[in-house]
C-alpha cells in the first residue's frame, strides 16, 4: 500500500449551501496528495462543476475520493439527480 492509499468521502446535506466548503475540502485533498497549485485547481473546478450539474434541489450528495493504485478516483452521485466520475495518476 502506497502512501496515498485512502478513502475519504463528503455526505452533503444541501451542496449549494456548502460550496465554498467543498471547495476548500477538495483543493486540501488535492495538495494533500501531492498536486501542484495548478493541477489542484484545476481539479477543483471540475469536482465543483460536476457537484453543480449532477445537484437536484434540496437533496443530498455524496463526494467521494479514492486512491489506489496508482490512481486518484473522483466520484459524485446525488439523491435524486446524476452520477459523475474521473480519474487522474497520483503525482
């Protein structure tokens, strides 16, 4: 098991409400595991996005990250609305 083996998931009562605390909590992870400022960013504003279109009103929603392998999954699913997933190399 490598140094960035772990699971870390968010449960969102309400995303809208808790944006800029996702925000923070996923460029944390991000620099966590070794990404420079710029890729962390950039993966920020993605989980961010994909948060914002797979939302439905009012519902919860889960944001998972996985690492393992090698590999960084992102994932995100709502209650109610869509599922979203990417993955990207560990650094």
């Amino acid at each position: 098991m490598s140094d960035h083996d772990f699971v870390f998931a968010l449960d969102l009562s309400d995303p809208a409400q808790l944006d800029s605390m996702l925000v923070e909590v996923a460029r944390a992870v991000f620099v966590h595991i070794g990404y420079p400022a710029e890729a962390a960013g950039e993966l920020t504003a993605a989980l961010r996005s994909a948060v914002i279109e797979t939302t439905m009103a009012d519902r919860p929603c889960v944001v998972r990250f996985e690492a393992g392998a090698g590999e960084l999954r992102m994932l995100v699913s709502c209650d109610g609305g869509g599922e979203w997933g990417a993955s990207r190399p560990l650094p």
